[in-house]
C-alpha cells in the first residue's frame, strides 16, 4: 500500500538548518508531487512548497522562499526538505504529502517530522 | 493568497447528534475543495475531495457540499470516533487551510 514514512525528530539550534526526508513506497515516486506543510504546536496547518519528483521542479510559498530547499533522491524514492536559518517560530511538526492521482490535494501523509528550535 | 475562514472554531456535541462545519474562502476556489480529520499527534486524514467526493474507506455519515466560496461538511450522526479537529483546504491556487474547528464531547 501507498506509505510515505518521515525521518525521525530533530533538535536544532536557532540559526541552523535542519534536512527531513520522506520516503515514497507503494507508488511510482516519479509520478507524483509531494508537497510540505507544517504545524506550529496548538495551531493549524500551513503549506510550505511541493516538488515534482521526476524533474525536480519545485514551488514554494512566499514566505519560504530563500530559506526553504525542496529535493528529491529517485534511485532511494525520496524527498527532502531542508530549511535554513532556523528560529523559534520554526518550530513544528513537518508533514510530506503525496499528490493524488485524482486532484491537487494530498491523499496520502506522512506521520511528520517534529522540529525543535531551542538554544 | 486564499483565505480560508471556517466556522465554527469549536462545536460542542453529543455523541449521535448531527454536525454542520462552515468554510468560506475569500475568492471561488471552484469544486477544489478537501476536509481533513486529525486527531492530535496524527497526519490529516482526507476525508472529502472535490468538495464532495469520500475518499476511500471514509463512512457514509460524512458529507460534503458547496462550490465557489462556500462549503459544509456535515456529519450525519457522530461517533466518539469522530471527536477531532476538521481542516478544510483549498487546492485551486496553490494550497492553503482553513484554521480548523475542533469537534469536542459536550
């Protein structure tokens, strides 16, 4: 069955980056979009950028752009996404999401990543 | 950027009663319109897509309807499993969700 499965939590100091990966199984990883969304603790959800994996193309929200890098690994069916420059408000829990087949929605999440930013 | 606006932010409810969620975005997103459960520490979970399709495996008590700027998920007779928080988002330009209303037991 279709999983995406994240990498585990992550412990950053402010001014960091951090590289959270989502790994694609049970579907062609290069026939789908994977977007990236976040939630601060206690607040809702907020979209971050996609990338095509199977040319790399990405598209990134305003407010990301400059500190937010979005890659992919086919030959290991994964995608990444880092973010520089880290603060206090960065911290969150990052979710990957595939694109359905049917729509420009995520039909299938990971579990998400927790990030703390912390001196 | 679309703002999505839900209403209510919270909804106090009995098991068994019914529930009407509220969505309006600031300009028509079209039919691309998706509800999302998510119970804390959990991904969304889809429920609806093309704002009243069931995603697969989601029961036939939730129900979604609108087009343009205004939409409702309704939930015909609520389970203790249904005690969650409900995102609605848009897809027609870019994403973006709605702040969410948190379904609790009265």
């Amino acid at each position: 069955q279709v999983q995406m499965v994240q990498s585990g939590a992550e412990v950053k100091k402010p001014g960091a980056s951090v590289r959270v990966s989502c790994k694609a199984s049970g579907h062609t990883f290069t026939g789908y979009s994977v977007h990236w969304v976040r939630q601060a603790p206690g607040q809702g959800l907020e979209w971050m950028g996609w990338i095509t994996p199977n040319s790399g193309a990405t598209n990134f929200a305003q407010k990301f752009q400059g500190r937010l890098t979005l890659t992919r690994d086919t030959s290991i069916d994964t995608a990444y996404m880092e973010l520089s420059r880290l603060t206090s408000d960065d911290t969150a829990l990052y979710f990957c999401a595939r694109i359905s087949p049917t729509g420009w929605f995520g039909d299938y999440w990971g579990q998400g990543a927790l990030v703390t930013v912390s001196s | 950027e679309i703002v999505m606006t839900q209403s209510p932010a919270t909804l106090s409810v009995s098991p068994g009663e019914r529930v009407t969620l509220s969505c309006r975005a600031s300009q028509s997103v079209s039919s691309n319109l998706a509800w999302y459960q998510q119970k804390p520490g959990q991904a969304p979970r889809l429920l609806i897509y093309g704002t009243s399709t069931r995603a697969t495996g989601i029961p036939a008590r939730f129900s979604g309807s609108g087009s343009g700027t205004d939409f409702t998920l309704t939930i015909s007779s609520l389970l203790s499993d249904d005690f969650a928080v409900y995102y609605c988002h848009q897809y027609d330009h870019w994403w973006t969700f709605g702040q969410g209303t948190k379904v609790e037991i009265k």
